[in-house]
C-alpha cells in the first residue's frame, strides 16, 4: 500500500516496483488474449499504462492484484474487439500447421494443444472467448468475471452456457476432433 500512495504522490520509483512485482502475473493474463510476444508485451504495457492513469480510482477495499487484472481483462477484451472489427483472426486452416499425433498414446504437446485451442478460441465472438478463456483458464467464478466485465451474473452464466454450445458447433463444423483424436 506503501508504494501505491507513494506513486499517487508521483514517486516514480514506487510504481516501477509496483510493475515489477505483479508483472509476472499480467503476462500470464495476457498470454490468453495473445499468443503473439509482441503483442504481449504491448498488452501488459497498456496494462500499466492504464493502472497508472487511473490509480486514483483505486479505493483498496480489495488486493491491488485483483483490480490490474481487472483492468488487463478490459484491455485484453478491448484487443480481441479490435481484431474482430479488422477481422484479423487466424483462419481456421492454420489448425493443419499444428503437429497433432494421430495416436493419443503418444502423448500430446501441451504447446501444440494450448495453440490448437487458441486458434479454436479464436473463431468465437469477443465476449464469448473471454468468458470461457476466464473461466477455464484463469479459474474464475461466474460472480467474478460479472464483476471484472461490469456485466451480470444471471448474463455471465447464460453467455458462458451459449459460449460453450458455439465452441462444440465450430469444432465439430471444422472437425477438430477428427484433426486432434486427444480431444475425444
């Protein structure tokens, strides 16, 4: 709290900690919204550059942690906005660039599943690749991605309900399970 207040008073330094000590955990946040480093790392910047801007506004009633992620999931929903309206998502072709095993006895790549599902996330609207990307990768209740969206809990759970009945409608349209067998 020591560092917040010093970087209200604009004690550079106090937030030069304050980025360093919860970086590491941004960068995790924002490797769901991107698999592209550049592009992580301009993510987490505007992350920090948000927080600083609007650090007044934090009212410590919960952990600083709580409110960046806040903040880096609006970021990270703003970034998959802007790449729906440029219409910049991966084609779905891209599925046959992985190396998938046709044996799951073989074992499965964790990178290779992580960037097969990436890819298939991709393919979802906005709202409905960050609720289930909340959900299932960062562990989040549906009162907590409500509260991180400014959304409802009633809406963030029939969303994430629709969200999950769109991702089986792509996957089996594009026949994910016949290109990846570790999926059955």
């Amino acid at each position: 709290m020591d560092d917040i207040l010093a970087s209200l008073d604009g004690d550079g330094e106090a937030y030069r900690r304050l980025v360093n000590l919860y970086q590491p955990q941004i960068i995790r946040l924002m490797w769901r919204f991107t698999r592209d480093k550049g592009e992580l790392e301009c993510l987490v910047e505007d992350v920090f550059v948000e927080a600083f801007f609007s650090l007044k506004n934090y009212k410590g009633s919960g952990p600083f942690v709580n409110w960046l992620k806040k903040i880096a999931t609006r970021v990270g929903y703003k970034f998959w906005k802007q790449q729906e309206r440029a219409r910049l998502f991966a084609p779905i072709e891209d599925l046959d660039s992985i190396n998938a095993k046709s044996n799951p006895d073989d074992g499965i790549d964790p990178s290779e599943a992580a960037a097969a599902l990436h890819i298939l996330l991709g393919r979802l609207p906005a709202d409905d690749r960050l609720v289930l990307t909340l959900m299932y990768f960062e562990d989040c209740s549906i009162e907590d991605i409500a509260h991180r969206m400014g959304w409802t809990s009633a809406g963030t759970k029939m969303r994430a309900m629709r969200a999950r009945g769109k991702l089986k409608k792509i996957a089996e349209k594009e026949k994910f399970s016949e290109r990846f067998e570790w999926i059955r």
